[in-house]
C-alpha cells in the first residue's frame, strides 16, 4: 500500500474528475454554458503535459550531467506521455470549439501555436529515431528537449497574449478567474491536474520498465 498510494490517488481523483465534471451545476457564462465542463478536461490535461515535460527535461539535464541511460530512459517516457496529453488535450479543445466557435479549428493564434509545440515534439520522435548510436542518440535528445521546451513556453503563454485570441485570458480577453465567481469549478479543476498528472506519471514508469526490460533481453541475446 505505501508503494501504491499515489496510484490509488490517481484512479480515485480521475474518477472524481469524470463524474463531478459531468453532474456539478456549473456557472451558466455567454456562450460556453455547458460547454464549460471541457475545462476539467482540455485545460487540466495540458497542464498535466506541460508538468511531464519540466520532469523530462530534468532527466535530460541529469543525463547529460551523468551520462545514465536510465534518466534518458525517464526523459523520453515522460515526453511520450506529454504527447499523449497534448494530442487528447487539443481534441477535446477542437471539440469544445467546435460548440463555442463553430468551428473545429479557427485561425486563432493560441491553436496554431498549440500545434506548432505539438509538432516540435513530434520532431523531437523523429529524431531519436533517426539515431542508431544509443548514447549519440539520448544525448541528442536531452539537448534537443531542452531548447524545445524554452521555446514551447513563450509559444504557448506569451506570444498569444500579444495577439487577438479567442481563448479566455489571452488576446485582452479576461480569463476565467476575473469573470467566474463560481468556485465550484475549482473544487474539480485543481484535482483533475493532480489526477491526470498522477495518471501520465503512472503510464510513464510503466513504459520505463518496459523500455529496460527490453534492453535487458537485447544484452542477453548479444552476449549469448
């Protein structure tokens, strides 16, 4: 159990998530009405993203500070998983958009530079797997995440806010917190960050176990 707590946390926080985010009575805002109970969804998954990310480049920086192939290990699950998220993250963004908008996708800058961060990463799996030299190839990596998450922040945070953005606190438009009184939308959205979080932390050890065994069973067959 004290190995397993975190896991437990994670099934009983999401499970939270799904059905307080579909039953809560939720503020009733111009336009987004029900639409807004994408917000435990679409928002909370990528900040769940943006925070597997800071673990993968902190295990890029450590492998490269050590040369240890199992924080390359944890750094490449850790930016899969993100890309996992920001892939059902953006959907579920189109999806509500499509609702609130109109439209699945529009011409709108936070959109299109979700999609370039998207893409970054997706360069960033084309890379590592352009690489054969297994030391070559995580060093490339680290160095790779790093400069790509310096630049997916400003992509992201900063650069739509000096534009017109229809998404709530960007572009001049007022984010949730200066027009939402209502706190029952915290009482989901701060859990369903831990949760989905836990969740993505979950999927990634796992997927470093896998990635070890497997070379485990590689050396053994080479030095049969």
């Amino acid at each position: 159990m004290k190995t397993y707590w975190w896991k437990i946390l994670a099934i009983l926080l999401l499970a939270y998530t799904i059905v307080a985010g579909l039953l809560i009575e939720v503020p009733r805002l111009p336009i987004l009405n029900e639409t807004i109970r994408a917000l435990f969804f679409h928002v909370t998954m990528w900040f769940g993203m943006l925070l597997m990310l800071i673990v993968s480049v902190y295990y890029g920086v450590k492998y490269l500070r050590t040369g240890d192939l199992m924080y390359d290990d944890l750094a490449v699950e850790f930016t899969n998983t993100a890309i996992l998220f920001g892939v059902v993250g953006i959907s579920t963004g189109m999806i509500w958009a499509k609702f609130t908008w109109g439209d699945y996708w529009t011409n709108d800058p936070k959109l299109n530079a979700s999609a370039i961060g998207l893409l970054m990463y997706f360069a960033y799996l084309v890379l590592r797997n352009s690489l054969t030299d297994v030391y070559q190839r995580a060093r490339i990596s680290a160095v790779y995440s790093i400069f790509a998450f310096a630049a997916f922040i400003p992509l992201i945070f900063i650069l739509p806010r000096l534009t017109d953005s229809l998404h709530p606190g960007n572009g001049g438009n007022p984010g949730f917190n200066a027009y939402d009184m209502d706190s029952k939308l915290r009482t989901v959205f701060y859990p369903a960050i831990i949760g989905w979080t836990l969740l993505g932390t979950w999927i990634s050890t796992l997927r470093v176990r896998y990635r070890r065994l497997e070379r485990k069973l590689e050396d053994n067959l080479i030095n049969q």
